[in-house]
C-alpha cells in the first residue's frame, strides 16, 4: 500500500478533495447594534450591523463562496415571533441590502425559523401550558418564507423542525408565484449539545423547556430516514443533516439512500471546539478544519455550512 502515498504519487490517488465550491458562510445580521459585536464562544465570528452587510456578501463572493445564509436577530422579540415576517424586518432589510449590492455574486439562503424572533427563544408557538404548537407554527412559517422571497432570498432555509413545514412553505411560497424559489429543509437535525455557542450569537437560548419535543433524539438514525424521506415528498430540494462530524453516519446514510444534494451544518460547538483547543496550542487549527470539513464530505454531503467557509476559502486559494 505505501507504493502510492510518496508526496508525489499521492494526488493522483487521492479520493476527497474540499472545494471552496462546496461552502456555505453562515451570517449574523443583529438590528440593534451600529459595529461588530464578537461572539464570545465563537472566536473570529461576529454578529453584523445591517449596514455593513451586503460588504460582507461581496466579501465572502470574492473569495469565491457561493452561497451565505442569514440569521437575523430583531431589535424586539414577541411570543408569536412577529418580527420575522414583516418587510422591514431585519431579516428581509438584510436581503434587500446584500441584493441591492452584491446581486448576482452570491447566493442568499436565509435561516427560517422563529426562534430567533420568540421572546420565548422556542421555535414555534408556545401554549399556557409550554407546549409547542406545530399547526399554528406553520403558518407563520409560511409567511416567512414568502417574506424572504419577495425580498429577494435565492434559497429558504427551514430549521425549526415542525411536522409539515416544507409542505406549508413551498405551498405559501408557490401561491405567491416563488415558484423558483427552492427550500433546503433542516431535515434531520438532532436535539444536540453543539448548538450552544450559536444560541449566545443569535441570542435565541429558551426561557424554559428544552427543543426535545421537536429536535430528534440523538441516537437515532432510522428514524432520520423517515425524516428525510416526508421532507423530500413534501418538497424539499436540498436536505440537510446537523450537526455534522458527530452524525457522519447519518450524512452517510442519507445521501445514499436519496442521492439528493445533501448539506451538512459543521455547528456552532463543532467550531467553538476546534478554536479552544487550537488557542490552547492543544491542536494545530488549520489541519484539523481541514480534516473535519473533507471527513464530512467524505461521508456524502455534497456541501458544508460552516462557520470557517472564510478560512477555509483563503486556505484553498494560497495552495
Ligand atoms: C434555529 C437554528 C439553530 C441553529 C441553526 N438554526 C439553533 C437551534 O436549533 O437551537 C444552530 C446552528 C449552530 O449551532 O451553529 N432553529
């Protein structure tokens, strides 16, 4: 076997390759401040004004990108998450922004869900008793996805986990002539630990209960078929598996089960681990990215959101 792994002979035999074409630059854009904010448990992320957003865009075009996806956080918060649909909220500003300016450069997906706009920080609608409502969510779902299209969104990004949600937003999207506008569905994502820095960014933690009513329990992978396979006959166009490196198993089965373009979300903690142990001097940051990110290609996702797609991209582009 060693024949083939001289440093010269290597790269012809190798199998994987990373692509800069294969990332997805998540974005936060926060309505209340006028400069960065750093994210404390997320080194070298910040959350963004909204004026400084559509250079962020073309930054992350330039650097040959593809495609960002947009969390927003509001200035004001409701139990019903009103914020997320109106036109001049921040989510639907920031498209409008990035499109006005970067227009054609880069593809805008944005996050769809409420739990960034719920004073409750649930991704649906809560009752008295704390439970959450999957019907009545759907609608307002629904609503925002046509909200973001009509400010300009390429793609729609379901991550709230409620049955049906792909069915009522590619019918909200359809009735309103979004026909074209595609729905990459957050199909099979776990009730995982790793989020925890993403809810200090987005400012979305709960005031109580935990997402298990909704979120998939974690040691399930049957179960994540089932998933997939509803999201895709209601009219899903991508799917995605999250988090990532702790669920290769399930990329792995998904894609080859569907053979549909299939995303992978390197979250929040996967990110927030590599950068602790790498300021320690405990791991060398720049293999270990790389060896995370091609192993989740490796098991079948045919395209990456993380949250070190810049890195990554200048890495690629220096070699
Ligand atoms: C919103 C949403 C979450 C993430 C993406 N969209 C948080 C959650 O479900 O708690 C997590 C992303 C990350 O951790 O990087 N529903």
């Amino acid at each position: 076997m060693r024949r083939l792994r001289s440093s010269k002979l290597r790269p012809l035999v190798s199998e994987t390759e990373l692509d800069v074409k294969d990332l997805i630059c998540p974005v936060f854009v926060d309505e209340t401040i006028t400069e960065p904010v750093e994210i404390n448990s997320m080194p070298g992320c910040s959350r963004l004004p909204l004026d400084m957003i559509a250079d962020e865009a073309e930054c992350i075009a330039d650097m040959g990108i593809p495609a960002l996806i947009l969390f927003g956080i509001p200035a004001e918060k409701d139990e019903m998450g009103t914020h997320a649909y109106g036109e001049d909220d921040v989510t639907q500003k920031a498209v409008r922004a990035i499109k006005k300016e970067a227009g054609n450069d880069i593809i805008v997906i944005t996050d769809l869900c409420l739990c960034e706009y719920t004073s409750h920080g649930h991704c649906g609608v809560v009752n008295e008793a704390h439970e959450i409502l999957n019907d009545p969510t759907l609608t307002i779902l629904g609503k925002t996805a046509v909200s973001h299209a009509r400010a300009g969104a390429d793609i729609v990004a379901p991550s709230g986990m409620m049955d049906g949600m792909v069915k009522a937003i590619r019918s909200a999207l359809d009735d309103n002539d979004f026909k074209d506008v595609p729905i990459m569905s957050y199909a099979a994502k776990y009730c995982s630990a790793f989020y925890g820095p993403f809810r200090e960014a987005a400012g979305s933690g709960y005031a109580f209960g935990d997402r298990a009513s909704y979120q998939m329990d974690i040691g399930n992978s049957d179960e994540a078929m089932r998933e997939v396979a509803l999201d895709i006959e209601e009219g899903a166009d991508i799917i995605m598996v999250k988090p990532a490196l702790p669920y290769l198993d399930v990329i792995y089965r998904v894609k080859k089960k569907f053979g549909m373009p299939t995303a992978a979300y390197h979250v929040s903690g996967e990110y927030a681990m590599i950068k602790a142990a790498a300021q320690n001097g405990w791991l060398d940051e720049r293999r270990a990215v790389y060896e995370s990110l091609l192993s989740i290609k490796r098991a079948g996702a045919d395209m990456i959101l993380t949250y070190f797609a810049k890195d990554v991209a200048k890495e690629i582009a220096s070699k």
